[in-house]
C-alpha cells in the first residue's frame, strides 16, 4: 500500500507502507521544511522504548513530545502533538523524506525532510560576526502595507542566538537560530506553526523577512531600544457602552448547554479562556493555566475555556478540545463556542469590540460583571514578560476574591 501526501496542486511525495522493515535511527535529527523557495531548519529527537517510538521537537529550551509516533515498514508517522497534523515520511539511509501535513486543510502541506546526526540549527559554525543581542522596537509590513508593531528580544552566545517576538496578540514563541556569516536566521517550529525569520544589521537597526507557511510574508524593521514596548493589553479587547457582563449559552463537551450564570459559578470568580486547540500560545497558556487551577481552585475561582476551532463542526471540535485536555491534564471545563474565524468568533460574543487575539483572558467578578480583558499572552518563550504575565494573573485574581459580593 502506499500512501498520497498532496503537496500544493502540482506535486505529490508518494510514502511506502511496504512491508519491508527500514531502520529508524534513534538520537538527533535535522529537519527542513520548505516554503516559499526556502528552507526552515529545526530539530528533533527520536526515542525507542522496547518496541515504542516517540519523539521531542527542540525549540531552544523547549521540547515538546510526541508519543504517537509510528514507522510502518520503510515509513514513519509523526502525529503532532495537540494539533490536528503530522510528519508523514519515508526512511532511508538515515534521511527521512515526505510532507508537513495540516489535516484540517491538506492544501496547506509542505515538503519535508531530515537527516539523522545532525544537531545545529541553521549553521554549526561558532564564530561571531556580527552581535544581534538586546530589545527591539519592531514594525511588521504585510502584503496589503498593514503594519503590525512589536518588541524583539535576543540573546546570542557565540553565534547562537534564541529569542521571541512580543506582539499585541501573543508571542512567537521559542525562537532559535545563529548567526550566518553576519546575517541573523530564526526559526521555530512547534507542529503548527512553521515560522522563519531573518535579518540584516547596520548600527542599531535591524531589516529582514518573516516567512510562515505556504504564502504569508513580511518584511519587518527593528531599531534597538530598551524601552520598547507593547500597548497596554486590557486596552485591546472591551466591552461595549451599555454592557456589565457577558451572556452566553454554549455546548459543553458533552453538549449540555453552559453559561456564566449557572449556579457552578454563583458568587465565585470566573476566568474566562477564549483559545483554539491549533494555537500554540494557547497552548502554553492552557498548561499554565492546568497548573494554576490545580492548586487554587479550592479558593473560589473557576476557569472555563472557550474553544474556537477550525471547523463548523461539533463532533470535530470536541474530539480537538478532549484530545487536548488528556494530553495536557486539563482539569477545568471547555465549551465549543464556534469557529477561529476572527469576525464570526466576534458574533458569538456581542457584548465586545471584537475579539482580536486567541488567546484572550477575561476576568469576571464573584457579582457576575467582567472586571478585566486580557488580549494575548506572553508565553515562557517570552522570559521575564511570562512571569510579568503570571503576576499580573496573580494580582487580579487575588483583588477580586478579595471584593465582597453585593
């Protein structure tokens, strides 16, 4: 049998399920994915245990695993953590060669490939040309000339270099990279996202490219300045004239019916997590959020997730949102409240401006009025801005517990 990976409309990798048994070689892996005529490099680590396979992207210090990893003959498939994707290739003489594939839009697949023993990111060559270290204000320019404002932060030791972009929205994570013969290059890749960046210095100022996907592209400038820094992110994302609280009723995972006013949440504080299963920074929101219900939930607070998927369709979203909640030790309630459409997300909510950002963290009082909106989030990727981000958690949760119930 043999399985058809489309890439784009012009091309296929044709992957083996022979019966023939190919090694898979245990230890480090190199990866490319490419797009747009270039090559994103990142890495991996694939483990056996008795007859069990998995394996960890590496993004700086960060390693995700993947524990359902199967290789079938002469091929390997990768299921992408918590997203609805995978690494899909065949194995051969330590390289790996297939597709990136997005199962929820196979349009968007890309080329993949990798090669055992190798462990550098864009270049293993140590010395340092060129220092790219420090914060940055930064300006992103998209195709239609919209412009996106942002702060970069950088540290390069030797010729590596690992860092992140702080935007209105969120974060972009892990960053790793080094710097080639003067020229900063950056990548990440965290089975969603297949982000690449790089730049050019002259002084203090910083020109390059974004490259995400099969088609997004951005030219972005960055001017070193230590004050840089983003707008306040509870001015974003509001309520309008006229509203105290948001009014809701949607389907929880088992499609009972749940909203703010149940008696579950009478007189407690109530977070709200407006996110999406196929985004990683909330993902690293929802694991910080695991980890801080699990040890305060018996203070009178409650967080609800709001999901918003790729697809109109209940059974789809709720089998992204369980599958999730098991890989993560999830322990707070989720409800399917529509689609990651921007536009229509904002129907479902009409007490808001809008919504602008998954994720999204909204603050209700123990009297049932939202209190505080929260657009983005600031990630471990992001260093100290994540612990800014866990004491701002922190402050307004404690200052409404401590407000009496009217």
């Amino acid at each position: 049998m043999r399985l058809l990976v489309m890439i784009g409309l012009t091309s296929l990798v044709v992957v083996s399920c022979t019966s023939k048994k190919v090694e898979m070689k245990t230890g480090a892996w190199r990866g490319i994915i490419s797009l747009q005529e270039q090559q994103l490099p990142f890495n991996f680590e694939v483990i056996k245990e008795g007859e069990t396979y998995s394996a960890n992207l590496i993004n700086g210090d960060e390693k995700i695993l993947l524990d359902e990893v199967e290789v079938n003959g002469d091929s390997i498939s990768m299921a992408l953590h918590i997203f609805d994707a995978a690494l899909i290739a065949k194995i051969e003489d330590g390289k790996l060669t297939g597709a990136f594939v997005k199962n929820y839009a196979k349009d968007a697949s890309l080329p993949f490939s990798a090669t055992f023993g190798e462990s550098f990111r864009f270049s293993s060559d140590s010395a340092v040309t060129k220092d790219y270290s420090g914060k940055y204000a930064v300006q992103f320019i998209n195709a239609k000339n919209d412009t996106t404002l942002s702060v970069a932060i950088f540290d390069q030791k030797e010729s590596q270099v690992t860092g992140t972009f702080l935007t209105p929205t969120g974060d972009y994570r892990y960053l790793q990279g080094n710097v080639v013969e003067g020229k900063l290059m950056l990548s990440t890749f965290d089975g969603n996202h297949a982000f690449l960046f790089s730049a050019t210095k002259s002084g203090d100022t910083l020109t390059g490219d974004f490259y995400s996907g099969k088609t997004s592209h951005e030219t972005w400038t960055g001017i070193k300045d230590q004050q840089a820094k983003l707008p306040d992110a509870e001015s974003l994302t509001y309520l309008k004239p006229g509203f105290e609280k948001l009014e809701f009723s949607f389907p929880d995972l088992t499609k009972n019916r749940i909203s703010p006013s149940d008696k579950k949440y009478k007189g407690k504080v109530l977070v709200l997590q407006i996110f999406g299963t196929w985004c990683p920074n909330c993902m690293d929101e929802t694991k910080f959020l695991t980890n801080w219900y699990k040890a305060n939930s018996s203070r009178g607070v409650e967080i609800l997730g709001l999901a918003y998927e790729r697809k109109d369709d209940f059974d789809y979203a709720s089998g992204r949102v369980t599958k999730m909640k098991e890989k993560l030790g999830v322990p707070y309630d989720f409800v399917i409240a529509g689609t990651n459409d921007k536009e229509k997300a904002s129907l479902t909510l009409p007490a808001l401006n809008k919504i602008i950002s998954f994720p999204t963290t909204i603050f209700i009082g123990k009297d049932g009025k939202v209190k505080h909106i929260h657009t983005g989030f600031s990630g471990p990727g992001a260093g100290i801005y994540y612990d800014q981000f866990i004491q701002y958690f922190n402050e307004t949760v404690n200052e409404l517990l401590a407000q009496r119930q009217l």
